[in-house]
C-alpha cells in the first residue's frame, strides 16, 4: 500500500516551557509511566504543557501485540507466572509514588490506564483496585478515571476495580468488530462489550467511557454501529481520533479523515445518545478528560 501524505491538520507542538519540563522531570523522578510516551501520543506538548499526564502502571511492557500501538510487548522470559505475589508486592511503591505525583502536579482528574498483563491471575485488577484507594486517601479532591484492559472478560477483576468505584470507568473498543483480525488479533470486540455492560450491571451509578479510532479501514455505516452497541451496553462518554501509525512495524493509515468528517460523527454521537463527545484528528482516550468529567459527572448528581 502507498503511504498517504499527512494532511496539515495533523500538525502538533513541539514539546516546550517550563511546565512540559516540571512534568517531565516529576515523572522521571518518580520513575513513572505515561501512556503519552509510550503510546506517542500526539498531545503530549499540549497535556504536559498544561502540567497533566495519563499515567499508565503495570510497567511498560504490554502482554499483547496490537497492531496500531506502539507500546512495547513483552517476551515470555518477561512475564509473571499467574498469581505469583511478587506481582502484587512490587505495586505499592508504583501507586505510592503516582499518588504523591498527583499531589505535586495539583490534579483535580486524573486518568490512570495500564499495559495488558493477561500473565497476571487478575489482569492487573488488584493494581486498579490499589491505586484508586490511594488516590481516594492522599488526594481526596480528584476524581479518578481508571481506562483498564478487558481482563479476558474475567467478571470477577470488573468487579475488584468497580467495587473501588471510579469516578469513569473506561474501556476502549478501538475499532470496528470487522477489523479486530488485523488491528487487535488477541481482543474480542465482543468482550470489550461485556466488560463496559459488566461495569454497569455490577455498578448502575457508574460513569462509563469508550473510545474508537478510525482511518483502519472501518466505513461510516460500521461507525454508526458500533456507536449503536456502545450505547446499548451503557457508555455515557465517548472518544474518536485518528489513526496515526506511530512506527514502520504498524498498520499504515488507509484514510486521513478530515476535522469536518469528526464534527459530524460527534453530532451523529450527540443525536444518538451519548452523554459527551470528544471527537478530533488529534483526540484520544484521555483528552480533555477533566473537562468531560467535571461536565458528565456534574449531571450525574443532578439526576
């Protein structure tokens, strides 16, 4: 396939100022993970600058080998036995220092996401569960987004990290269900489904969030769809972005779509049902997420 030329509207910051470099060095110290490194998001200038990150534990290395993402996978020597307690140990200090981060960089929302470790027993749900309640006991004042992988469709970790109730659970589909062959060979959009419905059933008061890419190859009659299935399942929030190949070894982009085409599946999103809609070229899961959580969960008390 011929690579497309990037449009101009894909054009980002240079990350700079002195906040970018207060973050940066507070996440270094701490010797912190951030989705936005290494999944190379494109508003890291933008986030960074403004002093918010999206802080991803469970290490860096991904059990799964997504063909859009750039986070790294792990080998078999890499990977902890299921339900070894080495794991768990090794948690305290990583969510011990996230939530003193948190405190220094004056957060009032933050977005904690992880790698997938389908070598844990749990998936990491144990991890979830261990941040948000410290986060609840050292920064009290901040809501908390947790995004989690789909724990195999394992009910019983759903249940450890909803039953710390999140402010916004969130569980990305990423793509169209005619594509996960090729762009997530290991996930089940299905699955995914059962995972955002779960969250509701076990925890009806929650506020949930998914979020999809396009420009894979996905049609505008498939992108209504599955705004359709995430609307039956209960998802309040929702994200749409560009695909952006972060390197050679991933899938190429088949279509740049242009900011007119995400305005209009945004309102397409609105009319159908969905409570907030952040679509964009540039947009991912945690873009603007303290805007979207102030307003969603503002209405969530006045109803």
């Amino acid at each position: 396939m011929n690579r497309i030329a990037k449009p101009p509207w894909l054009r980002v910051k240079i990350p700079s100022g002195e906040t970018h470099a207060r973050v940066k060095a507070l996440i270094r110290a701490k010797s912190l993970h951030t989705v936005c490194e290494e999944a190379k998001c494109p508003n890291l200038a933008e986030c960074w600058g403004a002093g918010t990150a999206t802080f991803l534990i469970l290490g860096d290395r991904c059990s799964r080998r997504c063909k859009f993402c750039s986070v790294k996978s792990m080998d078999g020597s890499e990977a902890i036995p299921a339900g070894c307690s080495a794991a768990e140990e090794s948690w305290e200090d990583e969510v011990v220092e996230l939530a003193r981060a948190v405190v220094a960089m004056g957060l009032k929302h933050v977005v904690v996401t992880s790698v997938t470790r389908d070598d844990l027993s749990d998936g990491g749900a144990g991890a979830f569960a261990q941040v948000l309640r410290t986060l609840r006991s050292e920064a009290r004042a901040c809501t908390v987004e947790l995004l989690v992988p789909d724990f195999m469709g394992d009910r019983r970790s759903i249940a450890t990290v909803i039953g710390e109730r999140p402010d916004i659970f969130g569980h990305n589909v990423e793509t169209v269900p005619r594509l996960y062959s090729s762009v997530r060979p290991q996930a089940q959009y299905r699955r995914s489904l059962l995972v955002l419905a779960a969250a509701r059933e076990l925890e009806p008061s929650v506020v949930t969030k998914s979020g999809f890419m396009v420009g894979l190859g996905e049609n505008r009659q498939e992108v209504r769809r599955m705004m359709e299935d995430l609307l039956a399942v209960g998802c309040q929030i929702l994200t749409i972005g560009q695909y952006l190949r972060p390197g050679k070894i991933q899938l190429p982009v088949v279509r740049y779509y242009k900011p007119e085409e995400f305005l209009a599946m945004r309102e397409e999103a609105l009319q159908l049902g969905f409570r907030w809609v952040e679509s964009g070229p540039l947009v991912r899961s945690s873009y603007r997420a303290e805007t979207q959580a102030a307003a969603v969960l503002s209405q969530q008390q006045r109803l």
